[in-house]
C-alpha cells in the first residue's frame, strides 16, 4: 500500500513537472525581486508559450546617459548570449527620447520580435506602443521605470522612491531628525529625479530637517562638483547631504576634500568608484542598491513567458541600504569606477569592459 | 507638366537648392533597406516611418521659412514640448487646439520683433526664447504625463478610407506651406529678403519696396506655428504631455533643411528638398533599427552619413 501512494505520488510530480504550469515562485529573476503583496494578477501558465529559438526585442530607454545605462544593456546582452534559445536580441536605444521610443517599439512589432522588454524613458512615454506589441500577441515586460497604463505583460520594478527613502532615513538617523542639509537631484523632469526626491520628502514628514539647498547636478560629476563648490563657499554649514547618484555623490566628497573640510553623512550607491572612495576615505555613508542587472532579469522574465511558465503581473525590488562592510566585498580594485554592483557580468567581460590594465 | 512646376522641380541654377542630392541618396537608402530587411516594404513598417518622420518634416518646413531668410529658430524644439505641455491639461479640446496655435503665433511673434526691432542676432534671442519657454514649460508640467484631448489621439493614430492619417497630415502641411512658398507674393518676398542677406546687402530687398521686417516676423510666426503641429501631432503620437519631447528638435529640423539643399545663409532652398532632407533622417533611423544596428554605433552612422551627404554639397551653396 506504501508503495503504490509513493508510486502515485511520484507520478503525480513527474507529470507536474513535466506537463503542468510552473508556478511564479518557479522563476527566478533577481536577488531581492519579490512578487508584490496584495493585488496581483497572475499571467497563466501558457498563455505566450513559444518554441525556440526567439529573437527579443528591448527599447532601452538611453544606453549612453551615463555608466549605469550603459552597464544595463551589457548585463541584458551577457544574459541573452548565455542562453542558446536566443538566437538575437535587438537593442535600442531612445535616448530619453519619448518620441524615439514610441518609434522603437514600433519597429520592433515591424519585426516581429517574439517578445519585448521595455524600459520606459517617462510613465507615459511608451503606453501606446505598448498597447498595440500586447494587441499584437508579443508579451511586453517592464523594467526600471513605472508607466501609467496597465497594458503591460509583466514589470520589475526598482522603487524610486524606496530608494530615495532608504538614503533619506539614513540621513534622519544620522542627524537624530534635527539639521541642515543639502540635497543634489538628477536631471530636471525625469520621473526618476521627482520619484528618488519623493522618497527623501517621505523620510523627512514630521523631522526637524531643513534642505538649506537644493540643486540639480544631472547625476553628473563635473556639474555636481561645480554646484558643491559654491554651495560650500556660500555656507560650509551643513549636517549632511543627500545625493541622487553616485557620481555627484564622489564630486561633492572632493569638494570637501578640497577644502580640507570634514565630510558630512552623504548617501551614494553602488558604484565601484563611489566604493573605493568610501573605504578609503571612511565618512559616513550608505549605499542604496540599484543593480543593473535589472536587465538580466528582464530577459529571465521574457524567456520565463516564452516557456510559458506562469508569472505574477507585478514585481518589487527594494532591497535595503548597503554599510561600508558589503561595499568591501564588491568592491574591486582593479576595475574602473564605472562598474555598478552587483553585477551578473561574467569575470572576462567585467574585465574587459572595465578592467584598468 | 506646367513650365512652373518644372522651374520649381529643376536644381540648375535655380534658387531651389540642391535637393537631388539627397533624393538619390533616399532612393538609395530605401533599396538597401528593402534589401537588407525583409520587414521595410511592410505596409506596417511604412506606416510607422510615416507617422515616425511626420513631427521632423512638419518642424523642418517651418525651419525653412526663417532659414530661406537667412534667420534661423532654436526655440522650436521647446515650442514643441511646450504645446504637448498646454495641450495635456485637460481641458477641452476646442480650447486648447486652436490655444496652442495662437501661443505659438505670439512666441514668434516675440521672436520676430525682437530679431527685428532690437536688432538681436536670431541665434541669441531664439535660444533666449528657448529657455524661457523650456522654464514654463517645466513649471506647467514638471514630469510627463496629463491627459490629451481624444480628437488628438485619434487624429494621428487612425485611418481614413484605408490611408492612415499622418498621411494626411503631410499633405495638408505641405499643401499649405507649398501656397505660402509659390503660391503668395509673401513666398516670393522671403527669397528676396534672403538673397540680400546671402549677399551681404541686407537693406536690398528693402529698398525694391519689400516690407522686410513685416515678412521676417512672419516667417517666425509661422515657423513657430507649424512647430505647435508638430506638437499636437506628437502629444497625439505620446497620448501625454512631456517637457522634454522637443530637446534638440531644433538641430534635426536645421540639419533636414540643410540636407535638403536650403543655403544656411539664406535665398536659396526648397520645400521639396526639405521634406527630402527629413526623409533621409527618418530612413536613417528606421532603416537603423530594422537592420539591427548596435546602439553603441547607431549616433556614429548617423553622423558620418550626415557628414557625408553635407560635404557632397559646397560649403558656399550651404552658406557654411
């Protein structure tokens, strides 16, 4: 009688797994991407199955802004060569051009690809186009950006806010909820800039902090670097500085440097060069995490579906603030600063794309 | 074919500009594209590369009219994202169109006064303009996103009798600027007022009895209200309102009109060879996608073909 239920029973799961759906918590995406709570709807098991081998599309939504967007698609690229199913993955690039991106996912449904991962360069920039890839039968996933319309197949998201709000109440709790601040901003009427600031305002409700000043460095370093320099020569007195990117986060610690001015609590993120200055220099800090390989988990999404596995519609990434101790064990002292972490690159492509020598 | 339209049509040393050039090369990037890609002669694909290049034609003709006299507007790249802005507040429809026109209307009006009765150098007092406008527009709308009247949306994204409606769109805009070009005394006027430019005497149209500084606030104004369609046609194409759409629209529609074979120092240039001119940037882009080019080196070819088909062209006939 043992014998026959366990011979039902592995019967049972070998037909599971070899017939049935998969489940969403089947699929693994990225470290620290959870399924999100409370609604969310399923993408049936099936529902855009494909054999092989496919070709994917995805409109990034500006490869060359910056070293992070740039690290973006080579993580998606090493993800799509890694697996063999693929036979092409067409990249392009909008530029942070709304319009541009409209046209992108046009081409790519001219083209016929068998599914389409999207980042989007505003919330709305892209819902029509989305729309008709989704009208025409191609699974469309979303990645490191938010849009207003629901019309897509499944999304990733990175909060924006959470991560404004993880440096925010670091800084609260630097401060003890009393002080002046600086705050340094990304690029003027990028969603990521007003949702990253919104953040920061959330941890502030109720707190004795005042933002003394407020600029927008363009998460550029030589811009930020000019902006510190007259922010310190205006008044010197601040109690810690919240800053939206890592590269204006190194300018300003220079500008202190510079002076010979101690370093107030400043936040970063997860940049190699950021990290290098951080253990080197040892002033207060936290490091929010935006990984990059955000678009390796967009192709494990895309490929999920064409495997017709089952997927939530929507997924969270807001993992917590990194201390100066997990800064030390990414940090690599013979890549460049312009390496993010963490990373999926493989060992030979992180030196080839970054190594010093 | 009447004896006009065959002046108008021939390069020879007419005041046409050299707008062969960039057909062949068109011509001969749409044979590559067919057959390099099997997916270009779509019908679909051809659509998306109409309504992809309408916003740049539509913006390049109204380039046209300030550069034939010898002027030249950066502010129509922030005209652009500044009615995407207006018309996404959600108002009603029959306000916020023609509103948008007659904003436009006044920006160049300001541009025009200001180029011709405080004698500022059109480059300064349209980037000034530029500025002040990108400023409201930011103010009015700091993010993308508001809800655009649904006679917009539908008016680019449909079909009429089986054609799809940006088709509709290019012909009523080139129907209109072909009348204000060849059709009116005004036409006329601005290629006087440019060729006096070109040739150094400034006052020479003037002194043959032609209201010079009357036409060339005309030519802004309508400059900057055929870059309000393009940005109906865009907050259309978008379905929002963005403040960043129009950044460095400017320099793509300077760039058609020069590809088309528009003297950059005025007089000489055509509206057929500006839509060519638009043609070639929009074939570029979408022939660059089809084909799989890297984005890594999309921006290199794009640069190196504008290069090259300008310097095809003598730096005396562009007035560069």
């Amino acid at each position: 009688m043992r014998l026959l239920t366990k011979s039902i029973a592995a019967a049972i799961l070998a037909t599971t797994m070899l017939c049935g759906p998969s489940f969403a918590e089947d699929v693994f995406l990225l470290d620290g991407v959870t399924a999100r709570e409370g609604d969310n709807p399923t993408v049936e098991a099936g529902k855009y199955k494909k054999d092989g081998p496919w070709v994917i599309g995805m409109s990034h939504f500006g490869v060359n802004a910056n070293t992070w967007t740039v690290q973006v698609a080579h993580e998606t690229e090493a993800a799509a060569a890694k697996d063999p199913r693929i036979s092409k993955l067409i990249l392009l690039d909008a530029g942070f051009d709304q319009k541009k991106q409209v046209a992108d996912i046009e081409d790519l449904i001219a083209q016929k690809v068998d599914a389409i991962i999207v980042q989007p360069v505003t919330s709305t920039s892209a819902d029509a186009s989305i729309a008709k890839a989704v009208a025409a039968g191609i699974p469309v996933v979303l990645h490191t950006g938010r849009i207003e319309s629901d019309a897509y197949t499944t999304e990733i998201q990175g909060g924006a806010e959470h991560f404004g709000k993880v440096m925010g109440d670091y800084l609260v709790e630097q401060l003890g909820g009393k002080g002046n601040i600086w705050v340094l901003r990304g690029l003027a009427g990028h969603p990521e800039d007003t949702n990253r600031y919104n953040g920061l305002k959330q941890s502030l409700e109720g707190k004795d902090i005042t933002i003394i000043a407020e600029e927008h460095g363009d998460w550029q370093y030589d811009k930020a670097k000019k902006l510190c320099e007259t922010l310190y020569l205006n008044n010197p007195q601040v109690d810690g500085i919240w800053s939206s990117g890592a590269d204006m986060t190194r300018a300003c610690v220079d500008v202190f440097k510079q002076f010979g001015a101690p370093i107030p609590p400043i936040t970063g993120e997860g940049n190699n060069g950021f990290f290098g200055q951080w253990i080197a220099d040892g002033f207060k800090s936290i490091s929010a995490e935006y990984s990059p390989a955000q678009g390796a988990a967009g192709i494990r999404a895309a490929v999920a579906l064409l495997e017709g596995k089952e997927l939530k519609k929507h997924y969270d990434y807001n993992p917590a603030g990194w201390d100066v101790e997990k800064a030390k064990k990414y940090y690599r002292d013979d890549l460049s600063a312009n390496v993010w972490w963490p990373s999926e690159l493989p060992e030979e492509k992180l030196k080839e794309l970054y190594g010093k020598n | 074919m009447k004896a006009d339209t065959l002046r108008l049509l021939s390069t020879k040393g007419s005041r046409q500009g050299m707008w062969l050039l960039p057909l062949l090369i068109a011509l001969g990037l749409a044979i590559w594209l067919s057959v390099q890609t099997q997916q270009f002669l779509n019908a679909g694909n051809l659509l998306n590369l109409v309504a992809q290049g309408m916003p740049l034609i539509i913006t390049a003709i109204g380039q046209m009219f300030v550069i034939l006299i010898g002027g030249l507007d950066l502010s129509v790249g922030s005209v652009i994202s500044f009615t995407t802005a207006v018309l996404a507040l959600d108002g009603p429809g029959i306000v916020l169109i023609p509103g948008v026109f007659v904003l436009a209307a006044l920006i160049g009006l300001c541009n025009g006064v200001i180029i011709t009765r405080f004698n500022v150098h059109p480059i300064i007092a349209t980037l000034s303009m530029q500025y002040v406008l990108l400023g409201i527009t930011r103010v009015l709308r700091p993010v993308s996103g508001g809800t655009v009247p649904d006679v917009v949306i539908a008016s680019v994204s449909g079909s009429f009798l089986g054609v799809p409606l940006p088709v509709f769109w290019g012909i009523a805009t080139i129907a209109v600027a072909w009348k204000l070009l060849y059709g009116s005394r005004f036409g006329l006027h601005l290629f006087a007022i440019g060729g006096g430019v070109a040739s150094g005497t400034e006052d020479a149209a003037h002194n043959f009895g032609i209201r010079d500084r009357r036409n060339i606030v005309l030519a802004y104004v309508i400059c900057s209200c055929f870059a309000a369609l393009a940005g109906v046609f865009l907050a259309g194409r978008i379905v929002s309102g963005d403040p960043n759409v129009g950044l460095l629209f400017e320099l793509d529609a300077i760039t058609a009109v020069a590809i088309g074979g528009t003297q950059l120092s005025g007089g000489v240039g055509s509206l057929h060879g500006t839509v060519v001119g638009a043609l070639v940037m929009a074939l570029l882009a979408n022939g660059m996608n089809l084909a799989n080019v890297s984005p890594f080196i999309q921006t290199m070819i794009k640069g190196a073909i504008l290069l090259l088909v300008v310097s095809l062209q003598s730096r005396k006939k562009m007035g560069l």
